[in-house]
C-alpha cells in the first residue's frame, strides 16, 4: 500500500509540475493578451511623441505584436517626470514599455539623482537617431551661426537659447556652442520640444536647439542655422554642420530614440519585443511614414542598442565631468 501511495503522490506532483510549466509557457507565448502602454516622457505632439505614435502603429498587426500601443505623455523636467516614474511606479508585467531618449537620461542620470540609468531599463530596440539643430525665428535678423556668435561676444548673456529641458541633447549642443564659440549665452529649458520650438517662432528667446525632425515640418517659420552632427542629413542638405563652419562640435548631442522596458519585467518578454520591435520598425509603411514627416531612422537591435547605451555612457561621464551638480 505504501508503495502504491508513494507512486500515485509521485505521478500527481509530476503532473502538476508539468501543467503549471506548461501554462507558463503558454502565457508567455500569448504575450500580449491586451494593449500595451508605453510612456513618452515629453509633450504632446514632440518628436518623441509623434515618432512613437509612427513606428508603433502597426503593433496591433498579428505579424508584430497583435495587440496596439497606447502611447501615454509624463513629460516634465527634460523626461526626468516620467523616467522616474517608470522606475518607481511602472508594472512589471510587460505592458508598460518606455521610450527613451540618448544622450538625455543618461546625462541627466550622471548629473543629477535621477531614480535611473543604463542599469534600471531594459532595451528593446532602436528606431531612430535625430541630431540637433541651431534655428532662429523667420524674422531674425540672424541669417548664418556667424552672426549670431558676433552678437553673442558683443552682448554676453544676452542671447536666449531655448530647448527641451535640462542635459537633454539640446542642452548639450548649446554648452557646446558656447565652449566652442567662446561666448556667453543663457539657456531656456522647457518642458519638451513643442514649447522650444513655439518660444523661437512666437520671439520669445533669440534662437534654440531643437529636433532636426521638428525644425524640418516647421521650417516654413524658421531658419535653420546648423546641425550638430558629422555630416550633413538628407532631410536638410543645404545646412552645413557646425564643423563645416570651424565650429568645434560633434554628435554627442545626437537624439537616439527607442523603445525599453523598466527593470523587472520578464526576460521571455523581453526577448519576444527584442525580436519582434526591428522587424517593426523596419516595416515599408513605417519606413514611409517616417521619411515623409523628416524623421531620420536608425533601426538597432537590443544587443545593439546595449552597447551604444554602454558607450555614451561613457562618452558623457568624461563630457560632463565638469558640469555635474555638486
């Protein structure tokens, strides 16, 4: 009898195992079984905002995701609002995801005590790089960098420079400027790229960085002065780099968007967005969508996505060493 108690206990516990694995796999592998949530840390109608809207909407298609993203806005302080949010208050269970923003959570991680770094999200994938520009309003009487440097020593500090909050890519590109130039500005921080952008149509600051996406759809109501970059982009090919002008900087300011999870959601889920994410992005009715509205793609994959964190990680610490808050 004992015997057969034994093997009937046995035979019960082996089953059970097997059905609770088994229902584990099979929840994994109906992820998601509802929409999924990412957070866009800026405004409304942004390039981060609008870009996210772009490369997600085909993740209700069963080749992709088979569930739609719904984007949700905690933009303030630069993405610090909503970042912070995500670390601390965000579900772990995979339905809510992130967009992220480099150089601007990591630089802002190694100057101020943000709840975040390179340590607490997850990568998914990459999907765009958009550099930073130098624009002034329609009616500037500024037409090139040149003129605006000359007003610049001749009135120091006088020269307002909007952007998108603090040790954000547009932060960088004007201390930049400034060093490179070796002049006194004073720089505006707002709470995301629409104000930055409306601040230097509407006169209320004398220039800004801002996203080369967002100046190309404005640029009926700019002029758009230089770019922050290596080379020159496709979208705007007539605007000569600041090293083309003598003007020493270089891509560091460069706006890598894409898509993270915060720290704690499941690997198998993770792994399943790592996959299915590039796939997405690269997709032609994205693809289009994005050229038509001047947003530049940059498609990278996690483990991609892993080491371009790692490397600007350090690239900004050396940057910023003399910047940070004490």
């Amino acid at each position: 009898m004992k015997k057969r108690r034994f093997g009937w206990a046995a035979t019960v516990f082996v089953m059970a195992t097997m059905m609770i694995f088994g229902l584990g796999s099979v929840v994994q592998a109906e992820y998601p079984e509802s929409p999924v949530s990412m957070i866009v840390t800026y405004s409304p109608g942004g390039a981060t905002d609008f870009q996210a809207r772009i490369v997600t909407m085909m993740a209700g298609d069963e080749k992709f995701l088979g569930q739609p993203i719904v984007i949700i806005n905690k933009p303030g302080a630069g993405g610090q609002v909503g970042w912070n949010w995500c670390v601390q208050k965000a579900p772990k269970d995979g339905y809510t995801m992130l967009s992220y923003n480099v150089p601007h959570f990591i630089a802002q991680s190694i100057v101020f005590k943000t709840k975040y770094d390179i340590k607490t999200f997850a990568p998914v994938a990459n999907w765009g790089a958009d550099p930073a520009v130098l624009i002034v309003g329609k009616e500037s009487p500024f037409n090139t960098v040149a003129d605006l440097v000359e007003y610049a020593k001749k009135n120091p500090g006088k020269v307002t420079v909007s952007g998108a909050g603090l040790y954000v890519g547009h932060h960088i590109a004007f201390l930049q400027l400034a060093k490179a130039a070796g002049v006194k500005m004073t720089y505006i921080p707002e709470k995301g790229g629409v104000p930055a952008m409306q601040s230097v149509i509407a006169g209320k600051v004398k220039a800004g960085f801002n996203n080369l996406s967002d100046a190309y759809r404005n640029q009926d109501r700019l002029k758009i002065l230089g770019i922050a970059d290596l080379e020159r982009n496709d979208f705007l090919p007539d605007v000569k780099t600041f090293k083309e002008m003598g003007i020493d900087i270089d891509d560091s300011s460069v706006n890598f968007r894409g898509v993270a999870f915060p720290e704690g959601v499941s690997d198998a889920i993770i792994n399943k967005c790592a996959d299915i994410f590039p796939k997405m992005f690269n997709d032609k009715k994205t693809l289009k969508k994005m050229k038509d509205s001047g947003s530049p793609v940059r498609v990278m994959t996690r483990d991609q996505v892993i080491k371009m964190w790692q490397e600007r990680q350090a690239y900004l610490e050396d940057l910023l060493k003399d910047l940070k808050k004490k």
